[in-house]
C-alpha cells in the first residue's frame, strides 16, 4: 500500500510539473504574438510617470545611477537593475518594431517570398546592426583604453570601481541585451544547437555579471570586442544568402570563418590563458571589501570554468563551421548546420499544419 502511495506522490508530482510547463509555454507564446503592444504599453506608461511625477525609481529606470558630476565617474550599486530591465525591455521592443515593420517588408521587396525566410532574413539584420554598433563602440572603448595591446593591463589596473558613463553604459546595456537572448531563443523557432547556444547565453551572462560586480570590467570589455566581430559576418552571410546573393555570401563567410578562427581561438584563448596564468600572478587573492577587492582563489577559478566552458561551446560550432567552409570549397554555397537549420520533422509537421489550416 505505501509502494503505491509513494508511485501515486510521485506521478502526481510528475504531472504538476508537466503543467508548469505548459503554463509557461502558454504564456510565452502568448508573450510573442502581443509583446510589441505589451511593450509599448509598458514603455510609454514609464515615461508617462517619468514626465509627469518624476518618480526617483523612474530615473533609475532610464539614467545611469550613481554617477557623481564632480568627478565625471559612476560607480555601482543594486540600483543598476532598473537600468537593465528597462533595457531589456526596449531591446525587445526596438527588435520586434524593426523586424515586423522594417526588415520584413524591405527583405519581401528584395525577392524573398517564404514566410519562414523572411522571419530568418528580420532577425539575422537586427542582429547584423547591433553587432555593428556595439563592436564599434567596444573598440572605440578598447583603443582608448592602457590595456590595448597589453593584456597584462587587465589585471593591473585591478579593481575598476568607478567608471566612465560611456564605459557603464556599454557594459550595461550589453548586459541587457544578452539577458534578452535567453528570452529570444526560447521564443523562436528551436534549431539544432537550442541547448549549445541556451547555455552560451547563460554563461556569457554569467560572465558579464560577475566581471561587473567584481570589478573586472577592462577584460569583460576585451572578451565582447573579441567575441563581437565574427558576430557581424556571420549574420551578414545570413542575409545575403537569403537575397540570394551566393557569390557575396561565400566571401562574406570566409570572412567570417577566418575573424572566428582569430578571434575565438586565438585571442579569446590567450586571454583564458592569461586569466589561467597572469591574474593570480599580478592580484593577491584575497577578499577584502573595504578596498573593493574581490578575487579570492574560488572566484578566480570561477571565472577560469567559465571562460574555458565558454571555449568549448565555440569549439564545438566550428566543427560545423568547418563543415559549411569544406561545402564552399567543394563549389556548394555556403548552408548554415549551426543555427540557422531546421530538423526536417520540423518541416515536415509544418507543412502538415498548413496543409490541415487550409483544407
């Protein structure tokens, strides 16, 4: 009798949990079909208040907190969430405007005709602009900065307490966006790598959050230059295979095979390296508040799994990437494995749903 109790707790157990599930699928999908009017809705009523009551917490929402005139710098506190979130939300706004307003109807202008294409074409030129703009002004960051071409630089400038508004900006409003990937890559259309690129956004958030709150700032900024550029040819390939432009497609991804070979495997590995080798070298471990020190041996060691995780992940796409780079060279045009791919079931059940919708 308690064999069965136990099996029946278990199954009920089994059965709530399923329906959690279902309730959050409901609700994101939900989400994606009226997010743009949810989101302009909810921006709007914020800057309503703002204008209006100019409550304190609205400030927090859309200014950089903790920033002091005198000194021209800003340092951090729990007060920069607000900032965050209010990022989140209009990345996700701005995105879901230019994709159903702008990238659909100029991608359907140019010859692309499948509903499945257009929705790919939309999101690979949101991305395409973001990286752009972001990687310009990472770099922009990067050269002005005592550590370019010095990697030694970001760890003896240890701690970066107070910083530039650009700088806190940057890094902000970074966060924000790859916070918003994990939304993004749940709501659309799950590829091959959903778990692979699922797990790079969590550790890269990860990694982000923990260089900011533990003053590490500088290298954060050299690892989204680094990861950055290859960013910027791998969905401008995207595009241009879907404009059917092969011959500009194929030139654009060997661009973006070489950058991500560089960039990835090289300099990104160097700065592992040195994470591994110089910081504990450069930075007594030691965790010491009063002085903004935080780099004990765990947190060093911390830093050191998710970097080199971060490395295998890579890895692991540019076994595909080889993939793609071995079809051009056969005199294929370049087909994305990586995460632009659908499982054929997919297709399949798809057209089987299309064909039942308009029997």
């Amino acid at each position: 009798m308690k064999k069965y109790s136990d099996g029946r707790i278990k199954k009920d157990k089994q059965l709530s949990y399923l329906n959690f599930g279902r309730f959050i699928k409901q609700n994101i999908r939900y989400f994606a079909v009226y997010q743009q009017k949810i989101l302009i809705a909810t921006i709007l009523f914020i800057i309503c208040i703002h204008i209006f009551t100019s409550q304190n917490f609205t400030k927090k929402l859309l200014k950089l907190s903790y920033c002091n005139s005198a000194t021209q710098l800003c340092s951090k506190g729990k007060d920069d969430w607000y900032f965050v979130g209010f990022w989140v939300i209009l990345f996700t706004l701005m995105r879901e405007v230019c994709i159903r307003h702008i990238f659909i109807p100029f991608g359907r202008n140019h010859g692309i005709i499948s509903t499945r294409n257009l929705n790919r074409f939309s999101e690979q030129t949101w991305s395409f602009i973001y990286y752009v703009v972001f990687w310009s002004f990472g770099m922009y960051i990067s050269y002005n900065s005592p550590y370019w071409l010095n990697p030694k630089q970001l760890w003896i400038q240890y701690p970066q307490v107070d910083l530039k508004p650009h700088i806190k900006w940057y890094y902000l409003v970074q966060f924000s966006f790859w916070i918003q990937q994990i939304f993004v890559v749940n709501i659309e259309k799950r590829r091959k790598d959903y778990y692979e690129m699922f797990f790079h956004h969590i550790i890269t958030c990860t990694l982000i959050f923990m260089s900011y709150i533990y003053h590490f700032t500088q290298v954060g900024n050299a690892v989204m230059c680094i990861m950055d550029l290859s960013d910027i040819f791998l969905p401008l390939s995207k595009m241009l295979k879907y404009l059917k432009m092969h011959k500009t497609c194929n030139l654009s991804f060997f661009i973006f095979f070489l950058s991500w070979i560089i960039t990835r495997h090289i300099l990104f590995v160097f700065i592992v390296y040195s994470t591994y080798k110089d910081a504990g070298v450069i930075i007594t471990h030691k965790w010491d508040p009063v002085n903004n020190i935080y780099f004990t041996k765990k947190i060093h060691m911390s830093f050191l799994a998710l970097l080199t995780a971060l490395e295998i992940i890579l890895f692991f796409w540019l076994c595909l990437i080889i993939k793609v780079t071995w079809q051009v060279i056969s005199g294929h045009n370049a087909k994305d494995t990586r995460s632009d791919s659908e499982d054929e079931n997919d297709l399949a059940l798809n057209k089987k749903k299309y064909k039942n919708t308009y029997k």
